[in-house]
C-alpha cells in the first residue's frame, strides 16, 4: 500500500533590483530632461506604482535612445508587471548598449525563467556569473534550475558557491539541503536545514523540509516537532498538516492522522494526495467503506493516480468486492505501479 506523499519546497522566482537615481550633471536639455523623468520613474517604481513608473522611462528613452539604464529599469518594471517577453527585449537592449553589465544578464536570466525557457536562462545566469563571479543569487538561481532538471550535484555546487559568497543565505542553505536529500544524503540535508533554521527561524516552510528528511531519518518524534513549528508560523500551511499526519501515521496515531487530513481539505479541498492518505490512515482502522470514499474522491480529482486505484482495490477486497479489487489493480498497473500486478495474480 502506498502510503502518503512527503512534499518539500524551493523558492520561487524573487524580483529584480532596479538601479538607483543618477546625478544630474550639466548636459544639453533633452538630456536633462531624460535624466530628469528617469529619477522620477525611479522614485515610482519604490512606491510600486509600476504604470506611471514606465511612463516615466518611456519618456527618458525617448528623449535619449541610448539611456542604457533606462532600458535596464523599464525591462525592471516590465518584469514586475508581468510583461517578461516586454522585459527581455529591453534587457537586450541593456546588454547591447552595455555587454558588461553583469545584472542585464541575470535579469534577462529571470524573465526567461519565467517564460519557461532553462535553457536560456542558465545561459544567462553563466554569462553574469562570468561577469561577476561574486554575484551569490546568480548562483543560487542556476543551482535552483539545476534542481528542477535533477542535476542535483550540480545544484549543490552552485547553492554552495552561493553560501561561500553570502554566508547568511537561509535560502541557499534550505535549498542545498533538499538538493541534498534528493541524493539520499539525509545527515547532509538535515544540517543545511538546521543551519537555515538557524539563520532565521520564521521561514515556515524550513521546518517542513527538516521535518521530512527527519522522517527519512526514521525520527518521528523530531520531524513532528518541525511539522508543527511550521504550522505554529503558517496556520494554512497545508503542506505541513499533510507531513504531520503522513508522520502520526507512521506512529500508528491513526486517529490523528486523519484530524491533520481534515484539516489539509478544509485549508485545499481539492488535494488529491491527502484524499489518499486518509484513505490510507481510515483503512488501518479497519473503515473501508471510508477508505473507498476517500480514495474515490482522490482519483475523482486525478484519474491518473496509480497509488489511488492500488489502495482501493485493496479495500474492495477486504469489502469482498473483488471484481472492483481486480478492475482497480489493473487500472494501477496500467499506470505503472509495479506491486500492482503482485495483487492481481493472487485474486482469483
């Protein structure tokens, strides 16, 4: 029987650092003009009233079409708008005024990120670093991409350059320690957390991570500690209630389990993993009829959920309905569950 899913979490996408106000100095009108508005947008964009702040740059470029800044801040404000296609183009134009300018590089880094394009992005991100080697969130964002291709080694390397230039970086730490646990190097993992914990110890979902390489660790009792340390910090934090319950079940608190689950479905009714989980933690209790309801409700939500079909058809049997057993076992191999066929050949 699968049993539950453990979920543990990366930082997202953060925002792009704008240049600050230029001095004015005694230039021709157009250029005073330019600099003029520039520092105004600039002004804007601190008071994220990012509309009038691209005005503002629009008509500092208009006046001087080689304002390189200008085109770096608009690509800025244009990312914060969410117009990354918009925000690339004036990044481009940034690198092409000013090929050396490390930060055009990995904002333009960000925004094809955004757009979904790693490839581009790293390429980015190497080209800043190569500009700037000591630039710790051009490492921290490529070792994210890294992780999210499963390069994992890889992401440890570039989360540890990051931490070697930013000692402080509870994030590099966190997300080195998930890379880390990836590779199965829980005591490794287990540290990184811990140290970013220690770092800043509001950062909710840490906890949760701590908590689920302590329960690969077989350390219930810590990793129940951490799951409720992050609930304490994120009374919504679903994720953890989940973790909690997924490790009172391991502890044989059943009726636990399922008041965590409860409280997963009243946060997000339409969490597939957890419909399975109390199914799972309903079914120790000898509910199957509950159990059938739940993992109904699981593959309602994602017909494709292998574990779900396997779990039910374990309960159909114990309902004596084994023709549903056998139908939900086939379905679960379909999908790829491997034990799934185990079940099949002892069903007559």
């Amino acid at each position: 029987m699968k049993k539950f899913l453990l979920l543990f979490i990366l930082i997202p996408l953060a925002g792009i650092t704008i240049y600050a106000q230029d001095t004015i100095v005694a230039k021709g009108v157009d250029d005073q003009k330019s600099e003029k508005l520039y520092n105004e947008g600039i002004s804007l964009f601190d008071k994220q009233d990012y509309s009038n702040a691209l005005e503002k740059f629009n008509g500092a470029i208009e006046l001087k079409p080689e304002f390189e800044k200008a085109y770096y801040n608009r690509g800025s404000i244009k990312f914060e708008m969410k117009d990354y296609t918009g925000a690339i183009t004036d990044f481009d134009k940034s690198i092409e005024l000013n090929p050396s300018n490390d930060k055009s590089f990995f904002s333009r880094a960000q925004s094809k990120y955004a757009l979904k394009n790693k490839t581009g992005a790293i390429e980015d991100y190497t080209k800043s670093i190569s500009l700037n080697s000591s630039y710790p969130q051009a490492y921290y964002y490529r070792g994210g991409i890294y992780f999210e291709n499963a390069e994992y080694q890889k992401a440890i390397d570039d989360f540890t350059k990051a931490i070697n230039l930013k000692s402080d970086y509870a994030y590099a730490y966190n997300d080195r320690g998930s890379a880390k646990k990836m590779l199965e190097n829980y005591k490794g993992a287990k540290e990184d957390y811990e140290k970013a914990i220690k770092i800043n110890t509001q950062l909710a979902f840490v906890y949760n991570n701590l908590g689920s390489v302590l329960k690969k660790m077989e350390n219930y009792k810590d990793a129940l500690t951490n799951f409720t340390s992050a609930i304490k910090l994120d009374p919504d934090y679903y994720l953890a209630y989940n973790n909690r319950g997924s490790v009172k079940f391991e502890m044989k608190d059943y009726k636990g389990a399922i008041e965590d689950y409860d409280k997963v479905l009243k946060i997000k009714s339409d969490y597939a993993y957890t419909y399975n989980n109390r199914g799972n933690a309903k079914y120790k209790q000898n509910d199957f009829v509950g159990a059938v309801v739940d993992y109904d409700k699981a593959i309602k939500l994602n017909s494709n959920y292998g574990y779900a079909y396997l779990n039910r058809g374990i309960s159909k049997e114990m309902l004596r309905d084994n023709k549903g057993a056998k139908e939900d076992w086939k379905k679960a191999a379909a999908l790829g569950v491997n034990n799934a066929e185990t079940y099949l050949k002892n069903i007559k």
